[in-house]
C-alpha cells in the first residue's frame, strides 16, 4: 500500500525514535520543553473550545419562555414554563440542563445571546467553516485557533501547547506553517502497532524519501526537525502523562464526557496546553427533536457538569474556560416532522471558575424576523474577540484582523 504524504505525517514520525530522542524532550536551546510550565497558574489560562455538530436548537436550549410566539410557533415541541429551568422572568434553560443551571446560578456560566454573523450561511459545512475560521465573507485556509497559536504562542517550544480531542480535527487549526496533535486517548496515541512496528518503518523511510527528495540521513534530519519532528515530540509527550492522572470524579459513559476527561488527565498531568477542541455531534434535528434533542443535551450537561467538577477537584477550574458553540441555530417554526429546519442565530455558552456569570446580549425579537429567522444580536467574533484579548491574553488583530466588542463575561 503506497503511503501519502498525510499518512507519513501521521505514521511517520515514530521513524524519528531513531535519531536518539530519547525520553526527555529539549528544545533547539536544549531547555526542557516543560521548564516553565511545570507549575502552570492563571498566568498560563486553557481555553476548551467545544463544538456541538449539527446545528444545536438555541430556541430549545435557552428556552423564551417569555415570548408568547414561542408557544404558538411551536405546538408539539415548546416547554411550559413550570418545565423550564428559569433564569429571569423571560428565559430559562432546557429543562435537561440541570447542571448547567447549577453553574449559571454558581455565577461559573455566560450566556451569550443571539450570537450569529451577517449573511447567515445554512449549509452546516460551510457556516461550520465560518465559524472555524472566523471569515464570513470569504474562504480562509487558516482557523481561528491556529493563527492565536501562531501569533501569541509563536516562542512556546510545547509540541501540546494546541491538541484537537477526538474527531477527525477541526479547520479552526488548520494552518499551512503548523500542524497540531489529534488524540484519542492518552492510551492509544500511538504512532505503530508492535506487530507491524519493522515493516512500516521500511515502508515510512521510503515513503519519507519519495515525498522529500532526501538522499541522506542529513536532509532526512533537516525535514524532521520541522513539521514531522512536532508530531513524534506530541507521541512522546503525550504517552509521559498516561499515569499522572488520579481520578477523584465519576464521568458518565459517553464519548463526550471521555474526551473532556481526557482534558483534565492532560491538564493534571502539567501538559501546558493552551488550546483544546472538543466535538459531539448528533444535533441535526429535522424530525422527531424532542427526544432526541433531549438525550443529547443531557449528554452534553452531564459531560461538562462533570469536567467542572473535575477541574474543581484538580484545583484547576480557575485555569480554565469553555466556550461552547454550534455552527447555527433552528428555525423559529417547527415543521411538519416534529423537528426544526436549518437556522441562524443561537446562544453560546462560556463556563468557568474565572467566568462572570450571567446573560449577555439580548434574544432575538421572535416576531421581527429575516426570512422566517431570527436576527442575530450579537456577532460570534465579538465572543472571540473577549476570550482573546480578555483570557487567553493574545493579539486579537492577528487573529480576527481587527477587534470587536468586548463583552466583559470575565
């Protein structure tokens, strides 16, 4: 089987063990990549950015309760006000959302509201890509994430300064200077299969020679020490945190809440991560939402309930903010299959022991709409712009190319 250049990258770099690596790792200066850091503090915050794939329904997410439209656009699918978990005299939570609720009234949770972008985009690939990049009127091939890790982060030496958890990664770190580790799980992050470990190295050292042109061990080194070299020091990394992790809270058994886990074994064991991404999908609800929107939700507040609680009981949730985000709302009317079609404008979420709890923006008027949508409040780049300069402390120029409203939720 002939091997692509992004399968060497992948696979590729465990050839470097070869080069006499070894277990410590050092930067060019020969300063261990974990000076500095091994007693992270708000100085160093984490931003946790988690994705809900499929356009989540904010108008069932935080519920307006006080609207009477609400009820008259929605006859199958609204919750009456004694379901809602109220926040004030107008909106509430769904009623899934216990924990988060908690958290709102902790003053540790945000909520953002009606936060979209002009000329709303319903395809869920490209308003996906719009908020990833940041770039509503064009194509960008850079995201969001990777341009505050190359600005901001340019001089931190950490190959897991900026990790995507699970998935297939994120364009918010699609860079065409950098490249950034994809983890699993702490236990598989490997780069072979024992088994196979002898004839994919054949393989790779072919491969690498094909795609590189080098004809010595020299040029082979030169090329590692850049882009494939980062991917073997993340291998390494990664694998020195597996037993550092003790555990003193109970996840429920999802997916979602394993990969949040996986956050704080990395954060507990003194990674130095900057950046993670987090993704669960399943909120594309055309037909028979109630349910299902109600099983993912739960999902979703069980996962972070817990991760918040972990954080807590590590001593890191001041270190730490999550910001969460689907790449649009639903419509205001529910259709004919007991679900909502495509929208635009939705709440965010931003949770965290530093994080000035309470309700920003304003909600959408549900009855002056834009063709049959609502009209967005508040642009998402405003969002980024406050974790940006006001938490992670970067130059928000270089990421956004100018800033916007800060919006004082820290």
């Amino acid at each position: 089987m002939k091997l692509t250049r992004r399968d060497f990258l992948i696979k590729g770099t465990a050839l470097f063990a070869t080069l006499g690596l070894g277990g410590a790792l050092f930067t060019e200066t020969g300063k261990s990549i974990w000076a500095g850091s091994s007693e992270p503090d708000v100085d160093d915050p984490v931003l946790v950015v988690v994705q809900l794939s499929g356009g989540n329904d904010g108008m069932n997410t935080l519920i307006p309760y006080g609207q009477g439209i609400y009820y008259d656009t929605r006859p199958t699918l609204a919750y009456a006000q004694k379901e809602v978990l109220t926040l004030n005299n107008q909106v509430g939570l769904h009623p899934s959302l216990t924990g988060l609720a908690a958290l709102y009234k902790l003053g540790k949770m945000a909520i953002i509201q009606g936060v979209g972008y002009p000329e709303p985009n319903r395809s869920h690939f490209r308003s996906m890509e719009i908020w990833q990049t940041a770039e509503p009127a064009k194509i960008s091939r850079s995201g969001w994430l990777a341009r505050y890790a190359e600005s901001s982060l340019q001089h931190n030496p950490n190959p897991l300064k900026v990790i995507q958890i699970g998935g297939s990664g994120s364009k918010a770190f699609a860079s065409d200077q950098s490249s950034f580790p994809v983890i699993q799980s702490l236990e598989s992050y490997h780069v072979f299969d024992p088994k196979t470990a002898l004839m994919d190295k054949n393989r790779i050292t072919k491969a690498f020679l094909d795609m590189y042109g080098a004809s010595n061990p020299l040029e082979q080194l030169r090329v590692a020490s850049t882009r494939g070299s980062e991917a073997y020091k993340s291998v390494e990394a990664i694998q020195s945190l597996a037993a550092t992790y003790t555990k003193k809270i109970e996840y429920p058994n999802s997916n979602f809440a394993r990969d949040l886990q996986l956050v704080t074994k990395l954060l507990a064991g003194k990674s130095g991560t900057r950046l993670f991404n987090v993704e669960v999908g399943g909120f594309d609800d055309h037909a028979d939402e109630k349910q299902q929107h109600a099983q993912m939700l739960t999902q979703v507040d069980e996962g972070l309930t817990a991760f918040y609680q972990d954080l807590q009981a590590q001593g890191l949730q001041d270190r730490v903010a999550v910001m969460v985000f689907s790449e649009f709302g639903r419509r205001v009317k529910e259709n004919g299959s007991g679900g909502t079609d495509h929208g635009t404008a939705a709440p965010m979420f931003v949770i965290g022991g530093k994080v000035k709890g309470g309700l920003y923006g304003a909600y959408s008027n549900l009855s002056n709409l834009d063709n049959d949508d609502l009209k967005y409040e508040v642009d998402f780049r405003s969002v980024y712009s406050t974790l940006i300069d006001s938490w992670l402390k970067g130059d928000t120029t270089s990421v956004l190319g100018k800033s916007y409203e800060n919006l004082k939720f820290i």
